[in-house]
C-alpha cells in the first residue's frame, strides 16, 4: 500500500524544534512534501534561521519519521527561499508562544 502525504505530515507532526518545543509542521517550517511511486520521500523545509545548528539533528528525525510512516526513503532539502516569518506558525503556535496577542 503506498504511503500518502496526510501519513508523511502526521508523522512530522512528532518531529520537534528541540529550541522552542513545538512541531515543525505547527511552526511552518516544512513547506512541501513530494511522494514517488517507491515510497521515495522528498521533504522541503526551511529552519527560523539559516545559521540554526540544529538542521541535522532535524533532518535525522524527519528521516527516521518518514521511515516509520512507511517511506522506502527521506531526502531532505533545506531551503532558505521563501525565508520563514512567524506568521508561517499554525494559529495554536502562534497562541502558544504569544504571536500576534496584543
């Protein structure tokens, strides 16, 4: 049974910023998900910073989350166009660390 999208974002969903405590899929980092006919996953993502340390610990738990999904692999594509803004945050990120409260 080949794996979907939805599966490959619920997994993500588990993947935290070890910095600010909170999914990459709820801070708006993951901003595409490509799927081939082997299970081949492509992720695109960015980090709230380009000098952010933590990208390879990110890109070991993307993979091992995709792979526990189903994926046959995971290639994950850092990239830094469009930059990341808070306003990419989910409205429960945005809340939850006080975004937008006036």
């Amino acid at each position: 049974m080949a794996i979907t999208e939805d599966a490959i974002r619920d997994a993500l969903k588990a993947v935290n910023d070890p910095e600010i405590g909170m999914s990459i899929m709820d801070l708006g980092l993951v901003y595409d998900i490509e799927i081939d006919a082997e299970d081949n996953v492509t992720v695109e993502m960015t980090l709230t910073t380009p000098g952010c340390p933590l990208g390879d610990v990110l890109s070991r738990e993307i993979d091992a989350a995709c792979r526990d999904a189903g994926a046959a692999s995971a290639v994950i594509h850092l990239i830094w166009n469009p930059p990341w803004t808070p306003e990419m945050m989910s409205e429960e990120a945005k809340e939850r660390l006080g975004w937008g409260i006036r």
